[in-house]
C-alpha cells in the first residue's frame, strides 16, 4: 500500500487508492433506478471498465427547462488491440448498436468502437453482450495503458501478422489484474484477498498512457503522437528483427496554458522482438514511479521526459530492464493516411479499405453503411480492421471473394471506388457535440460541411486529387491529433476554431497556430489565397504542409519542432 500523503495529491489519487482495486461504488450506483446518472466517484473508476457518463448536450437546455435530470447516458469504448476482429464479432457488434446503443458504431481514432447512448439500464447486459462476442472494454480508458494501435495498411502481409501479434500481447501483458471488471459485469466470483496489481500498484498510473506499433513505411497509426511507440524494422526479405523504440508523444493541451503543449515522441532506441514486452513494462513503470500525481495536467509521460531528460528516462528504463538497449535504426515513413480500394497483400490475399467519413458508420439515405457491412461480415471470410484514420478494411479476402463482395457494397449504395475528393478521404474530425462533455465546438457534425466549402476552394485551383491531411477536433485536447494535421481546426468556442497550419504529411512534424477562434468565413477566406499560392507555386511533389513554410507562411525556425523548444 501506498506511503505518501494522499491529501498533497490530486483528487484522483485516493479515489484510485481507495476504490479496492477499481470497485469503488459502480455495482450500488447501477443498481439505483433513482437517477440516470451515477455518482462522481464511479463516473471516473468507470473509465478503467471502458465507459464514460455523458448526457445528450443537444437536450440540455429543454431538459434544464422541464427541471429534468440531464438525459444521462454511457459512452463505451472496445479494447481491440490493432483494430482487429472478425466477421462474426462484426456480427454481434451490430446486433448491440442497434439493440442497446443508438444505432451506429463509431470507429476511433485508435481503431476501436465506441457505442454512444447506452442508458444505465442496459450498461451492464451490453457489457455481457460485448463479452459475449469474446471482445472485451477493460482498460480502453482510465488511467492505464489504452487500446494498443497497430499498423493497418498491409503492405507486407506477413510482417503485419506477426506485428499485430506483438500488439495484441503488449495489450495482454498491460492490462490491470484486478477482478473488479470481472465482478461487476460479468458475475464473477468476488475475490477478496490478495489482490494485486504487479505493474500498475494501487493507484494506477498518474494518467493514461497510450501505445502504437508502425509498419514503415506507412505511419497510419500516428506513432509520433503516442506515450510509447515501436516502429518495425525488418530484414531485406521482410523478416521483422525488431522495433524502434518512441517515447513521450501526446496531443493534448489547454487554451492560455502555455505549461500544456503537444508534443511529438522521440525515437530512443531499438530493441529485439524478445525485449518488447519488458520495455513496454519498464516504460510505463518508470512513468507509474515518476509522472506528476500532484498536477494532472502535468502527469502524462511527454512531461515526465522533459523535467528530468531524455538520457535520464533511457537510462531508467535500462536499469529496470537490466541490460542496454541498442541505438535506433534507419526507417522511413511516407505519409500517415491510409490507401483507399482494393489492394493485394504479398500473400495473395486481398484487402479492401473502405473511407468511413468521421468513423461514424451508420445508415444514411441511399448510402447504408452500417447494413453492407452487416452482409459483407455475413459472407466474408477473413477479418475487419480498422484503421486509427477512422476508417475500415475488409481484410484478407480471398481473390475469388472481391467481386462479390464489391457488389454486396454497391448494393447497399456504397461505392468503394467512391469518387471522393483526396481532401476529404484525408480528413478525420473528433466526436465533440452532442456527447462529449469537453466539446467547446461542433467537429464530427461539422467537419463533412467545411470540407465541401474546402473543396470547392482546391477544385477551383486544380487540386480536386490532391491530398491535404486535415484535422478538426472541438476543443484542444487533440483527439484526432489536430495537430499532425497539414491543416488543422481547433474549437474554441460554438462556430469558432483556432486554425493551424504546417505539419509534416508523413506524421513527424507538427504545425503551429496561424490564425485564433476564426469563424467559417475568415476560415475560408484564409485558406483561399494559401490554396491558391500552393497551386501556383509548389514544387513537384511538394506536400502543403511543406510549403506553407517554404513560403513563409508559417514560421521557418519553429515549424517542424515540438511545441515546447525555444
Ligand atoms: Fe480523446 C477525452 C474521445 C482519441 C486526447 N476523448 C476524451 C473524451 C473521453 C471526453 C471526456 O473526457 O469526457 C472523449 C469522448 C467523446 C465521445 O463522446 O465519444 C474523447 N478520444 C476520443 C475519441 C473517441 C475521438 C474520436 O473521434 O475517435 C478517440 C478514442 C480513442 C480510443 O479508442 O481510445 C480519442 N484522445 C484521443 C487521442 C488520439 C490518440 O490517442 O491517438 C488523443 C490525443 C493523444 C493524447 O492522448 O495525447 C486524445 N482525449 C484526449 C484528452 C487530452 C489528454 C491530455 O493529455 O491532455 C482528453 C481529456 C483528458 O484526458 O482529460 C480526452
Ligand atoms: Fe471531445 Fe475535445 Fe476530444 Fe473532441 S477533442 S472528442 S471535443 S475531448
């Protein structure tokens, strides 16, 4: 048990350390059909099982008015490491949206699913139900180690087998081992004593912490974005011999709070297959014994590295580890979007990446998403993934299948071979309104409305096939990394964003304000002349977000580096 003084830390700390290893109140308050709600204190153990209270913000006011309660509602979020799962998971997943939740099934951007509106009633029998599917919610959010990311574009088939593997028991070899979860949804036997939790201790970690794994050379993951990220290096013939080891990646920040920034993970070292799951181990037990418990806006690890020191954190990591790890190796990225259509593994096997607008698939009109992909994992063989742009892919299909199951799509008005601009199939907005209680702006509702205005803009100048990665999130917290994006919109209050601008297309430099808590109009009326100029005066091949400061429209010094360098 702990020795420090509790009371000196954030709030959190106790209730952590107090909860008896995330029990807490959660099994009374779900029994109280008083309220829609639960209390404070279980709404934050909550998050370790993978959900979030919410209520509906677009209800607020009439509710207020009709002195009615919020209308409470849960958020829940998958743990499937790498975005994998099969047809008949696809399956069971649906049948949930539609019987517990509202209808849709968001992919995220860490390649899970998230069902929003599932009310406290049902919280517990769409757990089971999810259980049942044999996937699971433990630790997807909360102060632990989230769902682990992993490549999803197969350009070497068998080399993304073998990475997904590694995803899948980093995630394993980090989950709590508390009973809690097992106790409260799924009626398992109550374990009393000696419980432990090996690598996490009683009060967790001092924040989440997050975990991706990158096949060069695509950055679809966003490795430079994440707490701890292992790029695969592989031999001439394909063979993986081990990873590139990043540190200290993170998004968030807060408006006016210069002490909170974004900030890109470092590359640190390499480590062999073998010293993977003790590296994951020891980095996060380095942040568990290190990270600011006082502050929580200061306890994740990008800010654990900057106070004491790169060298000072490889070391510690080392020293846990007990023996040295070797320097990185060459690699190259070239781009962080995904590739959309059919494409064939080297295996043979084929797969099909299908652009889902926002991650929200759904049924809409003449394009019914939700109800192809329904059929399609009714006849596909092979698996799902999503990808951490939001999107899907139909994966290792067999060349016999292709045909039928392009048809099966076009039937149900979903064109794989959709005539979408490249601005749009680069893009990718947060949830925000209605059900994101942090949300200062519209994103996901929004961002499809923007992009046309956008795209009339690139048309208009010839550059209908040009991809520019951009980002709309609806508060600063980053959680569609708004700040990788070429272009990058951040709310900041109803209608208005911060515009950023510059960062690399491939995922490794950020951008920088350019313009503060701009409306539609100046919006466009800014990215009208940049477009415009980027048309007129790129190089070949030049990228955007590479121009904006070859031309001087963001700031050559400090483009390209992290937030917090002078
Ligand atoms: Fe996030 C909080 C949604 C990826 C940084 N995020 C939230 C909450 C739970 C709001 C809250 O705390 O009440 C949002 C729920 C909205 C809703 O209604 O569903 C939320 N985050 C999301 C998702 C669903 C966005 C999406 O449109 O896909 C993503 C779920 C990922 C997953 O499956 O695990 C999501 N969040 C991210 C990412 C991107 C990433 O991880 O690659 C980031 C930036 C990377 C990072 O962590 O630094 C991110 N979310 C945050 C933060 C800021 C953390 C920080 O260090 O400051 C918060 C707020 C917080 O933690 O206090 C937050
Ligand atoms: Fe909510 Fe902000 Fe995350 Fe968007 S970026 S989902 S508004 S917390």
């Amino acid at each position: 048990m702990t020795d420090v003084d509790l009371d000196k830390l954030d709030p959190a700390e106790k209730l952590k350390h107090d909860s008896n290893y995330l029990r807490g109140d959660i099994e009374r308050d779900l029994d109280d059909y008083v309220t829609g709600a639960i209390s404070e204190g279980s709404s934050k153990l909550l998050k370790f099982h993978g959900s979030y209270m919410q209520d509906n913000r677009d209800l607020r006011a009439e509710r207020h008015k009709q002195k009615l309660e919020p209308a409470y509602q849960f958020m829940i979020r998958l743990r499937m490491p790498g975005g994998v799962c099969t047809p008949r998971q696809w399956l069971a997943l649906d049948d949930i949206a539609r019987t517990y939740a509202n209808g849709t099934l968001r992919i995220t951007t860490r390649q899970t699913f998230q069902y929003h509106g599932v009310i406290k009633r049902d919280l517990k029998t769409t757990m089971q139900a999810i259980n049942a599917s044999l996937l699971d919610t433990i630790a997807a959010c909360g102060d632990v180690n989230r769902n682990v990311n992993c490549a999803a574009n197969p350009y070497l088939s068998s080399l993304h087998a073998e990475v997904h593997e590694w995803s899948k028991r980093i995630s394993e070899h980090l989950l709590p081992r508390t009973n809690a979860y097992r106790e409260i949804w799924l009626d398992g036997e109550k374990i009393t004593e000696d419980e432990s939790e090996p690598i996490y201790g009683d009060r967790y970690l001092p924040r989440k912490f997050k975990i991706a794994v990158a096949v060069p050379p695509t950055n679809d993951v966003d490795i430079f974005a994440n707490d701890l990220g292992f790029i695969a290096i592989a031999n001439e013939d394909g063979e993986l011999e081990g990873f590139n080891v990043t540190v200290g990646g993170g998004m968030g920040m807060t408006h006016g709070e210069p002490a909170t920034y974004p900030r890109l993970a470092d590359v640190m070292a390499f480590c062999r297959p073998d010293q993977v799951l003790g590296v994951a181990e020891h980095v996060v037990t380095t942040q568990r014994d290190y990270g600011d418990r006082a502050n929580r806006k200061h306890a994740r690890l990008k800010y654990t590295i900057d106070d004491h020191g790169l060298d000072w954190f490889r070391g510690e990591v080392e020293r846990r580890l007990g023996e040295s790890l070797a320097e990185p190796r060459e690699y190259e990225f070239e781009s962080n979007s995904d590739r959309y259509g059919w494409v064939d593994g080297t295996d043979g096997r084929w797969h099909l990446t299908l652009f889902v607008e926002n991650g929200r698939i759904r049924d809409s009109g003449e394009r019914r998403l939700m109800s192809a992909l329904r059929e399609v994992a009714g006849l596909h063989g092979g698996e799902f993934r999503l990808t951490a742009n939001q999107n899907v892919m139909i994966a290792n299909v067999d060349a016999g299948q292709r045909e039928r199951i392009t048809a099966t799509l076009r039937r149900n008005g979903v064109d794989p071979e959709a005539d979408l601009t490249a601005l749009r199939r680069s893009s990718m907005a947060c949830v925000a309104l209605p059900t994101c209680a942090l949300a200062m702006a519209e994103s996901e509702r929004y961002l499809p409305e923007l992009l046309g205005k956008i795209e009339a803009i690139m048309q208009a100048n010839g550059l209908r096939d040009d991809a520019i990665v951009v980002r709309m999130t609806g508060c600063p917290n980053g959680c569609a990394r708004p700040y990788l994006g070429e272009i990058g919109f951040v709310g900041k209050a109803p209608g208005k964003y911060n515009l950023y601008l510059g960062a690399g297309f491939r995922g490794d430099r950020l951008n920088k304000l350019y313009r503060e808590n701009i409306g539609e109009e100046t919006i466009l009326a800014e990215l009208e002349p940049l477009i415009a100029g980027y048309a007129r005066e790129r190089e070949d091949g030049e990228r955007f977000g590479d121009w904006v400061i070859r031309a001087g429209h963001v700031n050559a010094t400090t483009a390209g580096r992290n937030f917090h360098e002078p």
